[in-house]
C-alpha cells in the first residue's frame, strides 16, 4: 500500500533539508498522536546520521507501541537537484511487528514556479500482512497530520532548526544518487503495491501518482519476515 503526498512548503530547500535531518522536528510533526523516545546511549542526535536508529513509540504519549528501528540513506547528489531521505526500518517489537515493509521517502528541491520556496513530496509505501488494507486510513491520516505539522513549522525553518547550517556536501555518510530513473514518476513496480480495493489516493487533495511526484522509483526493498 502506498500513500503519497506532496505541498509546497513555506521556506528554502536547504533550510528543508536541514530541517528532514533533525530528529527535532521528526518528534515534533509526529507528536502529540505518535510520542518517540530514542534508545540509543546517548539518545537523539542533534542530526541524523544514515544507518540505524532504534527508538520506542507511543500513541498519545501513553499507548505503548513497541520498537522500531529507523534506518536511514540520505542522497544528495542528484542531477536534477533534489535530496531524499529514505527510511527502510522496521518494526522490532510490539504492535511495530505487524509491519513487514516499510520504505519511506521524503524529497525536497526548489519551487518549480520559482518563488524561492521548496516542493515536498512524501511517499511511504507498507506492509502489514492481512491487514494491510485496513490500515491504509490509519497511515493516511497521520500523514494528513504531518504535512499539516509540517507547513506549520516550516516558515521557522527559515533562522533555525537546531541543527548545523552545513550545506549538503558537508553531511557526512551521504550516499550519492545521480541516476535520472531515481524521480521519473509512478513506476509499476509501486504500483503493484496497492491492492485492486485499495483506496485510491490520487483522487485526494494534493496526492499525486500518476503526474511525476512519485518519490524515487528504484525496486522496492524486499519484505522482512513477518
């Protein structure tokens, strides 16, 4: 199952790339329905590294979920100019468990109309067995609730995320992509990944599929046992 957004959000690129690699502003559009705490010794980063990130969730801040492990690629050296971060973690314990694939993209670049401001384009695509389908509103809607988080913050990005100002070229660990196939729409391959019943999502406000916004078209990880 797929669900896929995509905004333009009120600040520049390289301040929304700033922002997608602190863990700050991960906890902050997720909370208050989805409460993380970091695991590791020395808890969060002041900005994320890629490799792997085992945290705990709540639902409300109270409902325990289980643990995750968040493994992250950054690519930042596309031809076209866009950056991805790529999540393909999974669930570890608890309800988490359910989710036998988990592949996340967020992708920034520049304003196609030229205003300065930053296109954002969100894709997760998931797994949780037989009940798949009927997690699909549950995922939609906390992704309803990002993107809203998401536009609200992003005018502070402008002066501070909390995180070093370093351009790109200074992250260390990233992981270079400059093929043109990475961001050339819906490929079949994500589309297999929703089911024939599935709700549609391009019939939803700023949801594309089919126009070019699909994030990153490479193969599909291959499913973690359930």
């Amino acid at each position: 199952m797929r669900v896929l957004l995509k905004e333009i959000l009120d600040c520049p690129p390289d301040a929304a790339w700033r922002a997608l690699q602190s863990p700050a502003v991960f906890r902050e559009v997720s909370s208050p329905l989805i409460s993380v705490e970091s695991l590791e010794a020395d808890g969060f980063p002041s900005t994320w590294e890629p490799g792997e990130h085992p945290v705990e969730l709540s639902a409300l801040g109270f409902m325990p979920m289980g643990k995750q492990m968040i493994r992250l690629q950054m690519s930042t050296e596309r031809r076209d100019g866009v950056r991805i971060v790529r999540d393909t973690g999974r669930g570890v314990s608890g309800a988490l468990e359910a989710v036998t694939l988990w592949d996340h993209r967020m992708a920034v670049s520049a304003d196609p109309a030229g205003t300065g401001k930053t296109l954002y384009r969100d894709q997760l695509i998931f797994r949780t067995g037989a009940l798949t389908l009927p997690s699909w509103p549950v995922f939609w809607a906390m992704w309803q609730w990002r993107m809203l988080q998401l536009k609200r913050l992003a005018p502070t990005w402008r002066f501070d995320v909390g995180i070093d100002a370093a351009g790109p070229a200074d992250f260390t660990g990233v992981q270079a992509s400059a093929g043109p196939d990475e961001f050339d729409g819906d490929s079949a391959q994500n589309v297999r990944e929703r089911p024939e019943n599935a709700p549609k999502t391009e019939n939803l406000r700023r949801i594309g599929s089919a126009d070019g916004d699909a994030v990153d078209s490479a193969p599909t990880p291959t499913e973690e046992p359930a």
